[in-house]
C-alpha cells in the first residue's frame, strides 16, 4: 500500500493542476466594493500599445497587406463584442450593460487587449487581456487573462472571437465570485 501513496499524490497534483484559475489577479481590493444592488457597464475593449507577437500593432500592419488590415480590424472589433457579449449572458443576477454611459454608482468593466501572436494558419493565436474593475476612476481590481485559441478555430477573426467569448466568460465567473 505504501508503493501507491507517490503514485496517488503525483495523480492529486496534476488533478490539481487542472483546476487552475483561468485569470491571475494583479490586484484585489482588500474591501469588497462590488453588490448586485450595482450596474457594471462594460467598456468597449481598448487595444492601447497593443503588441502582435515582438511588433508594435503599427508596425505589424505595416507589414501585412490591406486585405489583412481589414481583417485584422474585424477581428479586434469581433473580440470586443464577443468578450463584452459573453460577460453580459454568463453574469446571472447581475445588472451588466455594454458600452453605456457611467453613471457615478455604476462599476466599470474596463478590458485593454494587450498582445496577439501574429496570425499563423499552422499555430495556436495567443491572446492576453488586463481587466480592470473599477469606480469612478477608482481600480479595485486588476486580472491578467490570456488563452491559446487552437488552430481548429479558423481565421483570424474566428480565432478572436472565441477568445473573446472566452475570456468574457472567465471574468463574469470572477466577478460573480466578487459581488456580496
């Protein structure tokens, strides 16, 4: 019996292992603001000093023809609407609304996409994301997301929009895992 007990503890770290949270958190209000008596508006998806693989996005669209330009501005656009669409169906009990004015009790749900591997038919498309939950200017918390879309989802607008929907979905797990 003593010959399982290394094979059982290695078997419970990688189960372990698995259950990972999709998100780090960069940063935590040590007082928990955020109720469902509350609105979270969530911010169209910013792409500020945004970088495509070891390029600045200026210079990777320099670098691609006008039909990938297109593209690649269908694609950001796609992922910002799948992203706030599916933090708005997965946030049960909670009043979200998408891309409305901020009124002063509102919560912000302020996502920046912050790098994208270059498209690659043959390779994954790595996308990473800062969400910042906030108040009238005021961050409370801070998550860094990111996901490996496999080559399966197509396109690079197909491949954004699944990443989209995804990382939407993992923040409205946190936020329901926040609100009191």
């Amino acid at each position: 019996m003593k010959k399982l007990t290394p094979f059982l503890m290695l078997a419970g770290l990688v189960l372990l292992a698995g259950c990972s949270s999709p998100w780090k958190v960069v940063r935590k209000a040590q007082t928990n603001p955020f109720t469902k008596q509350e609105r979270y508006v969530v911010s169209e998806t910013k792409t500020n000093n945004l970088q495509v693989g070891q390029l600045a996005e200026s210079v990777y669209t320099s670098q691609i023809g006008s039909a990938e330009k297109r593209r690649w501005r269908i694609g950001k656009t796609v992922f910002g609407k799948a992203f706030a669409g599916a933090l708005k169906l997965n946030a049960k009990g909670l009043n979200v609304a998408i891309h409305k004015k901020v009124k002063p009790r509102d919560f912000q749900v302020y996502s920046n996409l912050y790098f994208v591997s270059p498209y690659n038919a043959g390779k994954n498309t790595m996308v990473k994301v800062r969400v910042r939950l906030m108040q009238r200017n005021k961050t409370f918390d801070v998550l860094l997301l990111q996901i490996s879309v496999p080559t399966s989802k197509g396109q690079i607008g197909n491949r954004l929009k699944y990443a989209g929907a995804t990382l939407g979905k993992h923040v409205a797990k946190y936020l329901l895992g926040r609100v009191r």
